[in-house]
C-alpha cells in the first residue's frame, strides 16, 4: 500500500532524477546532505516508505550495526554504547543495541539474527565463555567483528580495552604512597579478562611494595552496586580490618560506600575506596570517588571507526589496542590520610 | 556462500522433514521445542544461515519488534526494558533497542529503519513534541505501536503507564501526615506527560492540606542524577528553606541528596526526600530513599503482551491503562521526624 509512491513521483516533486532519488534514500554521500534531506522531506510527506528488506537483497549492504554487551543499563557499557553511536550516526548506519547478560545463548541468538537479517557488522563485548569459533563463524558469514571491553584469546579480530592491569596498579601504587599497607580487592571475576588484569594489577603493585597480599583481601565476584553493597559486611568482618579497598568498578565501589556506611565506617575517612570506570556519578558522590578513567569514549568511537573501516575495505586487523588508563583524584582516598594525620598528631 | 547449505540437507541429517526444518527455524510454535532446538542446533552446525530478509519477503513477520525510549542507560526504563526483553523472548521475538534522547529526528529514523525492516511492531516512550500523526503513520504501514510511560493525546493506540498524579499524591500525603508544610518539588518538565502529572500530584495534595505551593518549592527540569546534584544549590538557597523535597524521579531524589550533603544539609534528618520509581538502588542509598513504586515491571509487561496480542490478530485498543503506584517508606522521610521530635523534647 505504501509502495504505491513511486521514486519517480518523488523525483517529480522535486525536479530531480529518480536515481537521485534512490542514492538519496540509501544515504548515499554522492547525494549532498542538503538535497538529500530535501528528498527525504518529501519522501516521507508523500508516504514512501523505502523498503529495505528489498534493497538490501539488490545491494551488499544493509546499513545495520549491532552491539551486543553484558547489560546496557551498565554506565560503564553506556558510555561506549554513546560514543559507538554517535560515530555511527555520523555515518548513517543504524544501530540495534542487545544485552547478553553473559549468557552465551542470548548473545548467539542476537549474532543469528544480525546474519539473517544481513547486518553489515557486529561490535560485541563477548559474553563469559565465548568460544574463538564464535566470532569465526561470524567473519565467515560476512559480518565483521570488533572487541569492545573483553577480549578472546585466538579469536582473530581486532579489539579496544582499557589497560587494567596498569590502570589498577595506579590506584594501589596511590594508596601505597599514602601509606596504606592492607588494600582489599572488591569485585570481578576470573572469568572475564577485564576481571583478571584488573586482580593482576592490584597483586603486583602490593607485591612490588613487598606486601604479600592476603587471601581474604580479594572478594571476587561483585560486578553491581547491589553486589557492592552486600559485599561490605565481608569487607567490615575482616579482622584486622585493611585500611583501603580498591574495586573492581565504580558501581560496586559506590555499593561498597552505601554498605560501609550501613557497617557503622565512614567511606574515605575509616576506609579509602577507589572505584574504576569515572562514570559521571564517581564526581559527586558523598564522599567525590576516586577512580580510574578507563577511556570509555576512546573505546567506543575506536571501536566503531575500526568497523567502519572494514566496512569501507580496508583489510582486516587482529590487533588488541590497550588504551592507558588515568587515576583520578577525589576525597574517598584523601581524607583517609587527613584522619590517619589527625590521629598521629593527637 | 553460506547458504550452500539447503534445508533438505538438515532435514536428511536428523531425519525429519523439510517443512519441518523450514517452520523450525522460523519459530514456528507448530514444531515441538525440543525439535525446534535440535533443528537449529543441527542448523548451526552445519554452519547454515536462516536468511530471514528473503523469509520475510515471503511471509508477513519479520521476528522483530523496535523499542524506542528516551536513554536506555536510565534505570527507570532499565527495569520496563527487561520486562518487555522477558516478555519478547518467550515469543521468540528479537528485541532492538533505540534511545532517541528526547530528539524528534532520531526517533523518526528509528521507526524508518523499521518499517523499512518490516518490523512487527513498535513500543515507544513517545520523544517530546511527538505528534499524533508519527504514531498513526507507523500504524497506517502496518507497524502496530504501543505506548509507554508517556502517553500522546489522540494518537489512538494504546499505552501503559502508572498513575503518576496519584502515585505523587501518595508521597506528598505522607509527609504531610508527618507534619511537613513546605515541600518542594523537584525536577521533571511540563513537556512530558509524566512531568505534568506529578506535578499536578503534588500541587492537588498541597492544596487538599490548605498549603498555598509557593513559585519557588517548584524546581523545574531536573531529570538526571547530575542535574539533581545541582539543584541541591538552588534548594539550599531557598529562605525558609522547606522541609522536604519530593523528586520527579529516584536519580533526582539521590543526586539531590549528594547535593545536599555537600552544602552541609544531612539528607534524610535536615531534609526530608522523597524519590519515585523505586529503582533498585533506592533501598541501599545512604538513607534508604522513600520513594513511589511504579511498577515498571508491570508496564513492561502488559505493554509486550499488547502488542503480542495484536500481532496474534486481536483487534486494537486506544486504552491508557494507569498501573497504581504503591509509596514505600523507608529511612529519607523516617528520620526526619525522629530529629523533629528530638528538638521538640529538648
């Protein structure tokens, strides 16, 4: 029924060529964007819907990228998804988000639906136990695959991640040099690379101080503010309690502060957290959360212009690209050391 | 390439039929479960790829629904979001996200793509300035829509969202019962149905009281943590600085008590917080946060099981259905009346 608007009729309205028209309609950058939002104006008040489905059967592409992450309600999976977005939109591809919740089913339902519906790529933060094969299956079916956060051993595509061990040794390194010797480890899982480097970094920089740490600094598993939350009453029964606790991410120490507080401590002052991420929250928090600023956006806006690159026919790269991390200062590891002061002054 | 692989290759694989194999692959509820999976298991195997654009082509569904809210990353629409993900993915219908910030043009490239997808249908928390006439086009070509959390005058479908006057009310009630008589409200705009009605709860239940609402209790705008942090400025520059503060949303209510511990006000015993939503972080904050729920998970749900009601044949409604909000008391609006009390008796 919408079909029924021809190219031509459009064209006619406008006085254009039909195959103006058309490029117009796939976004083709031959069409300049001025007369190509004038065509789509028009488009749309003459009712024409341009039928994809169709065309991309004739073209090689669909104009469709997905992602796919853990949970995008995640800020820390929110601020690359923005960043991948933004490149995207400047490129007019559309983009369909999915969580995997590392759950290998889901994320292979949604790699099944981006091939059948002939997506032109896939940038994936691969879910916990995702097989090499996985993503080989996908670059021999036509759809091209970018790492975002996690990596794969022998997967053969290129990927963009912080670098955790490095960024979490910065964190402990600070502690260290404000004379913390007991630093807990709060959250991750050895599953996930992320999870590991990060664990890795806080364990060599203790080390590298000549601290052997402790098994029971290192709670692994909170990876939610809830999780976080829960996580302090472990932490407050620790006996001796250790003086700082650095984190898996900036959800779970922001958890950790709620939890600390309900635990009778007062986050910064009895205990210095240090959170990893800096999402927008980790600068107003009670107390500000020190952290450390991971490069999301360079990630993400990386990531995607890796893709679009493929996309373009540029040969493809197997590279992991390791972006540096920043620590960044705030009151939850500060006025720890003021308090300490207070006491040895007193 | 990949479609070297034919059907009838599958079908001799696990001895079943072709037709079989076709209905399976296409979720067809007609090939038992246990059948479907074996099939598709089998399928990938042998590394055959379902092409679902020439399928839809051929048959009237395409699998898939949009589901286009204003961010994602807001935990409000997170947990709607994870209802409707549940709900879609026992129907087997894949599930593409889209925020459209608020921002008409992007909204309107969302639903194009999806009509040019031939999508099945549509849930949308409508972009401010959404006309009724988007909502009917996408109708008009054979995309259902259902509406959520916002709702559009006369747009003619249905929509699911709580009773955000009432929901207001309840909070404001309460601490009226507690003896406040200057309360502030917090956040939300006029452009937005939920906005106009929350504030009307508020306004309504002042007045019920016989308090006169003062211009300046109304703090427009804020619906982010962050913008809630900086409101806490305006709040604490108020003279007499009101008592208590509902909030257009838990983020508002919990970066407003950031704010307000950073302007040495003790959220909770100074001031008195209400939020709204009931997120999962509202239980853990530091206080516990007040706060309306407004059964997220219940919009998700029925506003899914609609638009699969439609999809089944069953004939449209144009209904708003309200979900009734429930007011959990918890400790932002609890200590405040001990600390009143406290000074009295002293």
């Amino acid at each position: 029924m919408a079909q029924k608007v021809k190219l031509s009729t459009i064209a006619e309205a406008l006085g254009v060529s039909t195959a103006t028209v058309s490029l117009a309609l796939r976004d083709s950058p031959l069409v300049a964007d001025i007369t190509r939002e004038r065509i789509k104006a028009t488009a749309r008040e003459l009712g024409y819907i341009y039928n994809r489905r169709a065309a991309s059967l004739r073209t090689s592409r669909s104009g469709i990228v997905g992602v796919c992450v853990h949970d995008v309600m995640n800020p820390f999976f929110g601020e690359i998804l923005k960043s991948i977005e933004h490149e995207l939109d400047r490129h007019h591809q559309t983009f369909i988000l999915c969580n995997h919740y590392d759950d290998l089913s889901k994320q292979r339902a949604f790699v099944d639906t981006l091939l059948q519906l002939g997506a032109d790529g896939l940038i994936l933060s691969p879910a916990i136990g995702t097989p090499a094969d996985d993503i080989r299956l996908a670059e021999a079916n036509n759809l091209p695959a970018v790492l975002i956060a996690r990596t794969i051993e022998g997967s053969g595509v290129c990927g963009f991640r912080g670098d955790d061990t490095y960024g979490m040794s910065l964190a402990v390194d600070h502690l260290i040099a404000k004379g913390h010797r007991s630093i807990a480890m709060i959250g991750g899982t050895h599953q996930t690379s992320t999870g590991r480097d990060r664990a890795e970094g806080w364990r060599q920089s203790l080390m590298k101080a000549g601290i052997e740490p402790r098994p029971e600094w290192r709670i692994e598993g909170p990876r939610s503010r809830h999780a976080g939350f829960n996580a302090a009453k472990t932490f407050a029964g620790l006996d001796p309690l250790p003086t700082a606790a650095v984190c898996f991410s900036d959800l779970v120490a922001l958890g950790l502060m709620y939890g600390l507080a309900r635990e009778g401590l007062r986050p910064g002052i009895d205990v210095a957290v240090i959170g990893y991420d800096d999402i927008d929250e980790a600068s107003i928090a009670m107390p500000s959360l020190t952290t450390v600023a991971n490069g999301q956006a360079e990630v993400g806006h990386r990531a995607a212009g890796a893709l679009l690159d493929r996309l373009s026919g540029q040969p493809a790269s197997d590279e992991t690209v390791l972006i540096r991390p920043v620590l960044k200062v705030r009151a939850s590891s500060e006025h720890w050391e003021m308090s300490q002061r207070g006491q040895a002054a007193g």
